[in-house]
C-alpha cells in the first residue's frame, strides 16, 4: 500500500490556487501565452473547446467501464503487464502498489489490434475506438505544443510536437480503474479510508500528458510547498501535465508535475491518459532557444530509451530527471 502524505491541506492555499482553465477558442496568440504561464507556473493546467467530439469521448469511457466491470478472471486475460496489459495494485517494478486496476496500451494501430483480442470479445470494435480516441488526444496533445513552441518562439514550431508524430513514437494510452473506497461504518463514515491512495506521487516521464476522467474526484497536483491541491472533475475539459521530458527540453523552464490519484471516493474513478512519448532513439536536450548565460544548460543529453530504463530502475516517487542535471563541473565546459 502507497501510504499517503500526512501534508495536509491548506484551505487558504487551495483557495489561492487557480488551476488555469484555457479555452482553445480564444485568439492564438493569447492561448498560447496563457499556456506557457500555466506551464511555467504549476506544470498543469485545463482545456475546454478542445475540439474532441463527445461522441469519440463516450465511446471510449464505455469501453473502459466495459471491461473494467468484468470477473477478474477475464480481466486478467488481458495480463499480466510487461508493461502493457491488465494490471491490479502493482503499479512498478520496484514495489510501488495502490488501489487501482489498469490496462495499458501501446498507441501504435497494429499493437492496439493484437491485443484487442485479449480485451474485448468484439475486438474490431474496441480497436477502432481506441484508435479514434487516440487519434483525437494525439491532435490535442499536438496542438498544444505547437502553442507552447510559439509562445517560447522556437524557430522550429513544429519541434515539439514532430517528436509524438513520428511514426515510431513510444507514446502509450492507459485506463486507470479505481474501485470505491469509502465505506459506510454504524453511522458514520469510516474516514480512514481518506487516507488510501490509489496511485502515488510521481511526475510522468513523457513529453506531454493528456487525461480525462469520469465525474470523480481524486487528482491531486502538488504545489511549491507541498501542500496537495485537489483537482475537481470537469465534464468539459481535459486535463494537461507536463512530462520531464519537456521540463528536460525546455531546460527547466517548464515544470514537471508532481501528482497523485486518491482512491476515497464513494464512487470509482476511471481515468483515461494519453502519454506523448517521442521514438525510443529520440534524442532529448535542451533546446538551443531556451539556453542563455543566465540560464546555462541544466541537463546532458540522453535518448528516451536511456530515460526509460533510468525511470524504471527507480521507485515511482523517485526524481528521476536529477539522474541528468550536469554538474557544476559539466556546466562550466
């Protein structure tokens, strides 16, 4: 079990703390400056007029209840994950357990088609509308970063977003099932339920996240104190978090972060996440525009295959992006 942080939280900070909500809708530029901010500043924000059909978003949320309400014997032949496939309380390879059940997924076509016939007993149909939510998320995600590349005014504004486009992108999707937690006690609440966590804190080590929830609360981002900021559920928007890739990137500038899903709800929680990864060969550095004599570079190079392995080898709270920082030494060559 994850054991939760005894930071508590602060009702005056959380009533200071405006998660950026960002209508996509609004002139380019101006989206584009706000989300550089919101990026800068917590490392997370919302989108709502995202464009992504509610047709594509229910179809996928129906799928996911779908097989998530199965006898755990079905489930399991989706498993065990290697790292894709069905997977219940383990959630690394180093120990790391909470209360979530999840299917993770490789975004490529062919690999979505191939395991579909372990997930679903009409597999064509749960490939296509995977594909299409994939497809959907995968455009958002690239929206965004081209806006982030004009607001950074990087001279190649496709930069970024070329990274999750190639072809052999290791970007994934996953569902995250968090079974309900709380439980009626007598006449009250038994409230040590509260303290269950269903994945722990951690940061995601790809470029750029996409998620989208049902209408249950559990998200939790973690500000510069500390202190745990729930984020409500909005049937309008998608959330967005930046990666360590991108922290890595953009040499710090931007901030990778921290998060964690509680598991204390009286309903389950299901969330779907999409995770811009650029091709294992990818080579990530900061980029030249975000490098100046008052921002020396931070970080040496390494390809997303060696930040993989990096990420693996460590426990799931561990920071994993400082196995890269240069040293003082490194820094003054």
């Amino acid at each position: 079990m994850v054991v939760a942080s005894p930071t508590p939280i602060g009702s005056e900070k959380i009533q200071s703390v405006g998660v950026p909500v960002i209508d996509l809708s609004h002139k380019r530029s101006h989206v584009s400056e706000l989300i550089v901010k919101a990026c800068e500043d917590y490392g997370f924000f919302k989108v709502i007029n995202h464009g992504i059909p509610d047709e594509t978003i229910s179809k996928m949320e129906a799928e996911g209840h779908d097989f998530f309400s199965r006898p755990t014997s079905e489930k399991q032949k989706a498993g065990p994950p290697n790292p894709l496939g069905y997977g219940c309380r383990n959630i690394g390879f180093n120990g790391d357990t909470g209360e979530v059940e999840y299917l993770l997924l490789h975004t490529n076509p062919l690999s979505i088609s191939q395991r579909s016939r372990t997930i679903c007993k009409d597999p064509m149909r749960f490939c296509c509308v995977v594909n299409d939510y994939i497809e959907a998320v995968q455009g958002l995600a690239c929206e965004i970063l081209d806006l982030l590349a004009e607001g950074l005014r990087l001279h190649d504004r496709r930069v970024l977003s070329r990274l999750i486009k190639e072809s052999d992108s290791d970007s994934v999707f996953r569902l995250n099932h968090y079974p309900s937690s709380r439980k009626e006690v007598d006449k009250g609440r038994d409230m040590t339920a509260q303290c269950r966590i269903g994945f722990g804190e951690h940061s995601d080590p790809q470029i750029l996240t996409i998620l989208r929830s049902n209408d249950v609360g559990g998200l939790q981002i973690s500000v510069d104190d500390g202190v745990w900021v729930p984020i409500l559920p909005d049937p309008a928007a998608f959330c967005i978090n930046v990666g360590d890739a991108l922290q890595a990137l953009t040499n710090g500038r931007f901030l990778s972060v921290r998060h964690r899903a509680m598991a204390n709800s009286c309903k389950a929680r299901m969330s779907m996440i999409y995770f811009g990864a650029p091709p294992l060969h990818a080579r990530i550095s900061p980029l030249p525009e975000m490098i100046t004599p008052i921002n020396p570079c931070l970080y040496r190079p390494f390809t997303w295959s060696e930040y993989k392995k990096a990420a693996y080898s460590l426990r799931l709270g561990d920071r994993r992006l400082d196995l890269f920082l240069l040293s003082p030494d490194e820094e003054d060559q």
